[in-house]
C-alpha cells in the first residue's frame, strides 16, 4: 500500500515541444518541460528543460537538469546541472553545480545551499 502511494506522490509532469504557458506551476512531483512557460515553478522534486524549453520566471526545486533557456532566478535546492545547450541569463542559489563545456550563464552563483527568499 505505501509503494503505490510513493508512485503517485512521485508523478511526472511534462510539459511538451508546441505547448506555451503563462502564469505559475506548483508540483509535488517531477516537472519536465520542452515547450515554454512564462510565470513561475515550483516542485519539491526534480526539474528537467529540455533542449527547445523556454522559462521566464523565477525556478524553484529540489534538483534540476537545464538543457533550455532560462530568464530569471534559478533556485535548486541540491543539484544544478547546466548541460552544453544551456542558457542561463539570471541568478543560480544552489547547493551543488555541474556546468557541461557550452553551457552559457550570465549572473551570479552563491552555492551556500541557502535558497533565495522574497
């Protein structure tokens, strides 16, 4: 019984190539998106943009895995991986970063692990 409820707790959202949102998403599960989104992110798990996702806004979670374009603020509780098609124009809070050679990042990075608050 607690192995199916881990399963939903633990749902992957994807967000697809051609879909375009405005306004802010809050998960509790994985978010994948390869479409854009203008607004803001929230999930307690991990977060992927792939290689044609657009984000303009500001990113919170847990881990992340950057292969799209980023405007705004970059929050990542653990883990950054900014992947060589990564663009990240804005500021990174995280614990922990990993850039692969032709990621780009214009902004600030403080890896304390402390997450910006408002």
């Amino acid at each position: 019984m607690a192995k199916n409820y881990e399963e939903s707790v633990n749902s992957l959202n994807i967000i697809g190539n051609g879909t375009d949102i405005t306004g802010d998403l809050n998960s509790n599960g994985d978010i994948r998106i390869d479409g854009s989104l203008k607004g803001n992110l929230v999930t307690q798990a991990k977060f992927v943009l792939g290689q044609t996702g657009k984000i303009k806004g500001e990113i919170k979670c847990k881990n992340a895995e950057i292969s799209g374009i980023v405007e705004g603020i970059l929050n990542v509780e653990d883990l950054l991986v900014l992947k060589s098609t990564a663009q990240i124009y804005g500021d990174i809070f995280t614990g922990k970063l990993l850039i692969e050679v032709g990621a780009v990042f214009s902004g600030n990075c403080n890896m304390s692990g402390n997450i910006k608050t408002e």
